[in-house]
C-alpha cells in the first residue's frame, strides 16, 4: 500500500469475525485497532487518526448506527463502513442514510471489504482534489467533459454504461472493483446478479479498450473482481 | 361440569316455577274479587230498586241460604250503627269507600279471627255497606302451590345432574378424540386428521378449524425439512469440493496449489451466494422491505435489466427484446422488483432457449411484468414446484444455481400483493409477475 502506514479501526463484537478482519486487513499492510463494543468504538473513532472505520450494525453496549451517528455528530469525516447480519439490501438504505460511506451484508467475502474499504480511501483522497475532468492510466484517457476515450491516441467508442464502468474502474485506478460494486455504481441495483453478467460486460469492455494494445490493462483479480492497472 | 350444567338448569327452571306461581295466585285472586262484586252488584240492585229493606232482605237471604259462605256482608245506618249482616260492628279503621283491604276480622258466631278481603261502599241515603271473602282458603291454596313447585325442583334436580352427566359423557369423548389427534401430531406425526362429520355442530365446525390449520403446519414443516434437505445438499457438493482442493493444496506445487485455492475460493463464494438468498427470502417473506418502498417507472427497471443482460443471452446465441412498454409509474422496493425481474431473466437464460421477451402492462389496480422465453418451458404439474423455495426441478439440478430464484421472485412479488404465475407460452415457459397497487401506493400518486 502506500508510503504511510494506514490504519483501520474495526468495531466488532463477534470475536471471530474481528479477528479474520483485523488479520486480512493486517496481511494488505494495515495497522488494525479492534474496538469489541460501541462506546469503545466511540472512544477510538474520536480519538484516533484512522483511514477507515469498519462498523458493526449490532453492537452491545450502543447500537452500530448511533456510534455512526454520534461520530458524524463529532464532526469526524473518516469514512465508515458498515457490516450487518441483517442481510437484505434495504438495510442498506437505512446505513447509508445514517450517514455510513458503504454498506456491506454478512456473510461477506473478504475480497469484497478489502475492495470496498479501499475504494472508500480512494473517493476521500479525490474528494480533496480539485475535481478532475481527465482520468487516464497509462495510454488509455477519458475526458469526463467530451465524454471521450482513446486509447494509444485512437477513439475508443463506448456505449453509456461502458462508459461508467471504465471510469469506475478509472478512478479505482490500481485497486480491485468487484462485481457488486460494478453493479451498484453503474446500474443502481444491489444485488447480486448471478451468473456472469458482469464478467460479459467486462470482456466487452476489455474488447474496446485491451484489442490490438500491446499492454493489457484491465485485469482480472480470481476470486475479487476486475482491476485496471498498467502494472500487469 | 355437571355441577355447572345442574345449575345452569335451575337457573332455567327457578324463574318458570316462580312465574307459574305467581301467575296461579293472582288467577286465584282475580276469581276471589269477581265473587264479592257480583255479591255486591246484585245488593246495589236490591238497594236501587227496593230502598233499604230490599238491601236487608238481600243480605239476610245470602246469610240464611249460606250462599255468602266463608264471606262477610254489613250495612250500617249513617250514624255508623248495624243494621244487617253478620259482622258486629263497622271496623273502625275502614273509610268508604275502599277499594280492596285485607283485614282480620270476627264474624258473629266464630270464635277466631279470619282473613279477609274487603271492599266498602257507600250507598245513596247515608248507608254503608261491606262486603268480604275470607282469603284463608289462599294461604292454603299458595302452601299447596309451593309444595307443589318444591317438588318440581327436587325432582329437577337428579334429572340435570343426570343430563348434566350424559352431555358431559358425550363432550369428553369428543374432546378426547380432538385431545388424541394433538397428542399423535405432537409425537411428530402430521398425517393425521379429525374425522369432520358433515353436520354442522360446533364440534364438527371446531374439527374442520383444527384440521385446515394441520394442513398448513404440515407443509411448512415439510417446506421447512425441504429447505433444510436442499440446503444441506446443496453445501455438501462444495464443502467435499473444497476439503479435496485443499487437500490437494496441501501436498504439490505451488501452481496447483494456486489452481486449488482458486477453486476453493470460487466454491465458497458459490455458498456465500446460496446463504445470502436465502436469508433474503425470508427477510422479504417477512415483509421487511416494505418500509423502503419508493416511486419509480417500471419501464426505466425493465430497460436496464434488459440492457444487463443483453450481453449474456448473445454470449448464448439467445437474443433479450424489450416490448417497448409506456411509462408505468409503480410504487414498491425498486431494489427487490429488480432483483426478481433479474432472477427471472436469469431462469429464462439457464432454462430457457430462443429469443427472450420482457414486457410490462398496467391494469390500474395491478400491474404486470412478464417475461418469456421460446425454451422447452416446465409441464404444467411441475409449476407449482418450481415456485417453492429449493423446489428445483430435477432436470434442472444438474444446472449451475441455487434454484432460489423463483422463490425469491414470489417473494418479492407477494411483498407486493402479488404473485407470480408460471404460463405456457406455446413454446416456452411465461412468468408473469403480479404486482398490486395498494392504497398506501394510491395515496402516493
């Protein structure tokens, strides 16, 4: 990961759970502090510099969306992600309402957090740029304002969607985009789709931008989800 | 209980032997009454048309002949003095006239006081009469009637302990034969069932009750030993996968061991996705969802589905056509109608064959999506099934999915009032999803 140590704060009661966080999250190069109930969470989340918080929605002591609540009251912007076993998308709603940055449902895959709370450093570092109209990665650019992209100088044509997915993939530039994600930020649905769609719609996508370069650059993480990186 | 049953009958029977009473006693009366005044309607027509001698006569005739037996008459001169019948003297606490009293009084030649009820009369010239009947005979006459009425009861009451009984005989054995049938299903076994006799008594009314509402435990326990089964079964296939894999990672090469972990992690996200469904289904059976409901265009839903997955029935040769619907402005869980639209989409494309057709109709009080293919479709017996949750069909087990799909599709369609209807599209199979429009969605229009 980056230069600068990062660190994530996991706010879990569930032992087990915690600590297969906390040892993925350390194994990808994070510093990772476990708070195992609300007010505890609280307490770090007010007190610490973290990167990311990972909140669960049922907590003792104090339920997961009022720490999210109280945290945001603070006045504290880190990003939250919040986890819950209640598993059903409008969950998710009432998360994202409470002011939590993603929502993700129990059972997760690792995969998926790491992706997530790794996109959710993303969006923070762009958000105190200046927004950007051009993205690029390597020979491949996108003009936000023209709605143009080229690759190696050559216009590529995209539909609308691809166009969103390739600047997902853009702007997660070097970082994994799963599947739902994909789903999520180009369509607007939050499930799960099931067979390969969003596999066919990458390869259409790779199609348009990978075919006749001599450097593939999106690529596919086994088990994760699509990356666009210039680094194979 | 036959206690209750012996008292809920004398609590019948006490106010029909009291009204039976009563109503005899003021017969009695009434015929004690029209004695003395038809006595005291012949005496005033003596008076009216002989004067007093004709009234003296009269009274003195109806003592001689007895005819005024057990009775009392008197007329008396204004000053109050006796001029005939067989009293000694005007009682003096009686007015005239009155109008029915009860008194003691002795008649000449008795030597006890007797009852009577009397009425007085004043006459035209000054003169008072009297007359009377001795009442006696009705504190006898009540004596006997309350004997009587007493015995009515007694005798009532080994008859309802009897009844009683016999009614409690009947209802226990009923009871037992409900109480046995509980007892046989709590033992685990759902087969059975209370005989429900055509009649329409409350036991038979009760029996009916009781078995419609076995019929629904045993299919949702059998849906729920099913979903269990199916459950099980469908982890084991990965979890054996999985144990093999890592065995396999655990003895070669770093490549294979790559290849194995690979499968390993496709094989539990594959689970993750089985688990994930179906603790959807029950949290959108449950009716959560219903509070995230939202306005939005069915066609916009449609659109993107289609456009979804577009790219994977061409992958497949099959082709998605959209029948290009109007605006169809719906009320709901956006989320989940599109989660389901896409699961039959899905369906249509592991199952189905042809050309795909989605569409969309708004009947007012309904709306209808459907979506069809030109595949082999699923013989008409075998709809229902396809529809309950880890029901697959069993052609379609060797198919990749978790065969929620459906289920889920329902579910989401009853969230909504709905339902969903699996037609025959002469080829193909045509799911058409029903959803209702409610008030709450009336009022957000």
């Amino acid at each position: 990961m980056g230069p600068v140590t990062k660190k994530i704060l996991v706010v879990e009661d569930d032992s087990t759970t915690a600590e297969y966080v906390a040892k993925g999250l350390g194994q990808n190069g994070y510093v990772v502090d476990v708070a195992a109930d609300g007010r505890d969470g609280l307490f770090h989340a007010t007190d610490g510099n973290y990167a990311a918080i990972v909140l669960d929605r049922m907590l003792p002591g104090m339920d997961g969306l009022s720490v999210l609540s109280a945290i945001r009251a603070a006045g504290i912007e880190t990003p939250v992600i919040v986890l819950s076993a209640l598993g059903s998308t409008d969950e998710r709603v009432k998360g994202l309402k409470s002011g939590s940055d993603d929502y993700l449902a129990k059972p997760f895959a690792f995969s998926e957090l790491l992706a997530r709370v790794e996109a959710l450093q993303r969006r923070g570092a762009l958000a105190a740029q200046p927004l950007a109209t051009k993205l690029a990665c390597a020979d491949l650019t996108m003009d936000l304002l023209a709605r143009r992209v080229e690759r190696g100088g050559k216009r590529v044509d995209l539909q609308p969607r691809e166009f969103r997915l390739l600047e997902l993939l853009l702007r997660n530039k070097g970082q994994v985009v799963t599947r739902t994600m994909m789903l999520e930020e180009v369509w607007d649905y939050h499930f799960d789709p099931g067979t390969n769609v969003i596999d066919v719609h990458i390869s259409r996508l790779r199609k348009k931008i990978d075919d006749g370069s001599g450097i593939p650059l999106l690529h596919t993480v086994r088990g994760a989800g699509y990356m666009l990186s210039d680094t194979a | 209980m036959a206690l209750i049953s012996l008292a809920f009958s004398l609590v019948i029977i006490l106010p029909v032997l009291l009204f039976v009473y009563h109503q005899t006693d003021r017969l009695y009366e009434e015929r004690i009454r029209d004695r003395v005044q038809d006595g005291e309607r012949d005496m005033l027509f003596a008076y009216a048309s002989g004067g007093l001698p004709a009234l003296v006569d009269s009274i003195d005739d109806v003592i001689g002949t007895g005819a005024m037996r057990g009775g009392v008459v008197l007329v008396v001169d204004p000053n109050g003095h006796k001029i005939a019948g067989n009293l000694a003297g005007w009682p003096p606490i009686l007015r005239t006239p009155t109008d029915w009293v009860e008194l003691r009084l002795y008649r000449e030649g008795q030597t006890g006081a007797e009852l009577f009820a009397i009425r007085t009369v004043g006459l035209r010239n000054g003169e008072r009469l009297l007359l009377g009947t001795a009442i006696e005979e009705r504190e006898h006459m009540r004596a006997a009637l309350l004997e009587a009425l007493l015995a009515a009861l007694l005798l009532a009451i080994p008859l309802g302990l009897v009844g009683g009984w016999i009614v409690l005989k009947v209802t226990e054995r009923r009871a037992r034969a409900i109480g046995n049938v509980a007892g046989r299903i709590a033992a685990g076994d759902f087969s059975h069932r209370l005989a429900a006799e055509k009649e329409t008594d409350e036991f038979a009314i009760l029996a009916r009750a009781i078995n419609a509402m076995l019929e629904r435990i045993e299919e949702l326990v059998e849906q729920l030993r099913l979903v269990t089964d199916s459950l099980a079964h469908d982890l084991r296939s990965p979890l054996t996968r999985i144990s093999a894999n890592l065995e396999r990672a655990a003895t070669t090469s770093a490549d294979i061991q790559q290849q194995a972990l690979e499968a390993v992690s496709l094989d539990v996200e594959r689970m993750l996705r089985l688990i994930s469904a179906t603790l959807e289904i029950s949290s959108t059976e449950a009716g959560t969802g219903r509070q995230h409901f939202e306005q939005f265009d069915l066609a916009d839903l449609l659109r993107d589905i289609c456009e979804i997955y577009t790219p994977v029935a061409e992958e497949r040769g099959m082709a998605i056509t959209l029948d290009e619907p109007e605006p169809v402005t719906y009320f709901g869980n956006r989320q989940s109608i599109g989660r389901a639209v896409a699961n039959l989409v899905d369906n249509a494309l592991k199952y189905g064959g042809g050309s795909i057709s989605l569409g969309a109709a708004d009947h007012g009080d309904r709306v209808e999506l459907w979506v069809a293919d030109r595949g082999a479709g699923i013989p008409s017996e075998q709809r229902e099934h396809a529809l309950v949750r880890y029901r697959r069909l069993e052609e379609a087990r060797t198919t990749e999915g978790s065969g929620l799909g459906l289920a889920l599709a329902r579910a989401v369609a009853r969230l909504h009032g709905g339902d969903i209807e699996l037609l025959d599209n002469q080829p193909g199979l045509r799911a058409v999803m029903t959803l209702r429009r409610g008030p709450d969605n009336l009022s957000s229009l």
